[in-house]
C-alpha cells in the first residue's frame, strides 16, 4: 500500500530535478521574459501556458519511452537543429539591432497595466493605447526592444490593439518555435527526464513525473507573471537597450551552438 510519504519523496526528487534541469538562461526563458514586461497580460498567460504544457507533453512522452524512438531518428534532430539555428540567429541579429539603434520611448503603463496589479511610475505624459510615453532625446517613436520579431510594431493599424506589445498569434507561434525548434529540449526533456522518471520504478515513476511537470509549472509562472514586477525598472530606455543586448548575446550564442552542433 502507497502512503503518502511513499508519493512525497519521488515527487519532491522530481521537483528538484526539472527545477534544476529548467532554471537557467536560455531562449524559452528569455523570449518569456521579455513577454512580461511588454505584452498584455492576458498573452503572458497564454505563453506561460504554452511553456508548461510543452513541457508537460515531452516529459510524459519520455516516460512512456518515445525519447528512446527520438535517439533513433537523427535525420529529425538534425533538421530541428537548423530551422532552430535560422530563427534564433535571425532574432538575435533583431535584438542587437534594437540594443545598438533604439527608437524611441520606454514603456510606462497607466490605468490599463494597474488593471493587471502592476504597479508604475508616474510623471510620464499619457500616450495612445493608455500608454505613458517618456521622450528620450531622439524624439517619440517606437519603444526599444518592442519592434522586432513575433513583435507588433506601432501604427500597424489595427483598432482596439497595443502597439506595444506583440499580439497574442505572434506570441503564441514565435514562443512554439523557440520550444519545440530547439533540439535541446528533446534531449535535455524528452530523454534525459524520460530516463530519470523511468529509473524511479513502477511505482514511483509518476510520482516523480508529477513533480517535474509541477516545477515547469511553478517556474515559468513565476517567470512569466513575477517578471511583470520589473515594468516600472523598464520605463527607463536604458533599460531595454542593455536588454536587448542580453537577449541578442542569449540568442547568437545558442543558434551558433546549434549549427556546430554543440
């Protein structure tokens, strides 16, 4: 008979282990990140979403043993590998674009960012869309680090939008690219916690596989909703430009990775 202590340990080795596995820099987290401090929150929910459950479905497919199929089909990790290459050294060229020649204002959010609990500085005039503009010497125009890949750019004319923040479809398909178009993720989820679950045994395999779902969970919320505390720090243009240099060093150096098949 399973006690509950029994369930408690694998689960909290499960825990460890995605936790350890997950917290760290790489471009899932960063592109999430950046979500945070620009985009609605309802298109934070979403990619936080999207992060978990992509997560949820690997690691649940190595337990069943698919990840063993996967190590027996390198013409598909191969093909992974470059498509990722191509979109993560073509963001991060778009990124040190941004860091390098910076359009405009920085993003101060008013009635609408307090309607999501966030909270900002105030001295700003208002702008369209509800948004505070803080001139910088080079005039208004768009904000640093917003104008980019997956990104909405100001007066694309669309009624009713944010022309800050990416849309939820441009969200949506550019974070699934950075998850599923990285072959990492099927090595790293899908066969090294797929193996690690499976040498739990029978009975403590899943166990083990819930808590590892759970520390997707908990940190990519914590990411995607703890980040937004960080807007009033990104009312300041300065702020996005040494961003945006992070975000373009993150991507370049993983998509060369990729293509040397690091």
């Amino acid at each position: 008979m399973t006690t509950p202590l029994d369930a408690l340990l694998p689960a909290l080795s499960g825990l460890g282990t995605g936790l350890a596995l997950i917290v760290a820099i790489g471009v899932q987290n960063t592109y999430l990140l950046r979500l945070a401090v620009s985009a609605r929150l309802g298109v934070v929910a979403v990619a936080v979403a999207v992060c978990a459950l992509s997560d949820a479905v690997l690691i649940i497919a190595g337990v069943l043993g698919v990840g063993a199929v996967v190590e027996r089909v390198p013409a598909a990790l191969l093909v992974t590998r470059f498509v990722g290459a191509a979109f993560l050294l073509t963001y991060g060229v778009l990124a040190a674009r941004r860091a390098l020649r910076p359009s405009g204002e920085a993003i101060r959010l008013d009635e609408r960012a307090a309607e999501d609990g966030v909270p900002v500085s105030a001295g700003a005039g208002t702008g369209a869309d509800g948004l505070e503009a803080a001139p910088t010497s080079r005039g208004e125009g768009a904000p640093p680090g917003r104008a980019g890949l997956g990104d909405r750019r100001p007066g694309d004319g669309r009624p009713g939008g944010d022309p800050t923040g990416p849309t939820m479809r441009a969200a949506v398909l550019t974070m699934l690219v950075f998850t599923w178009a990285n072959p990492h993720v099927y090595l790293d989820t899908l066969v090294f916690l797929g193996s690690v679950a499976n040498r739990q045994g029978v009975d403590d395999r899943w166990w083990w596989t819930v808590g590892a779902v759970a520390a997707s969970c908990l940190w990519f919320g914590a990411l995607g909703f703890g980040g937004r505390l960080l807007r009033p720090l990104f009312a300041k243009p300065l702020t996005w430009r040494v961003f945006d240099a992070l975000v373009a060093v993150v991507m370049l150096a993983f998509g060369v990775s990729l293509l040397l098949g690091a």
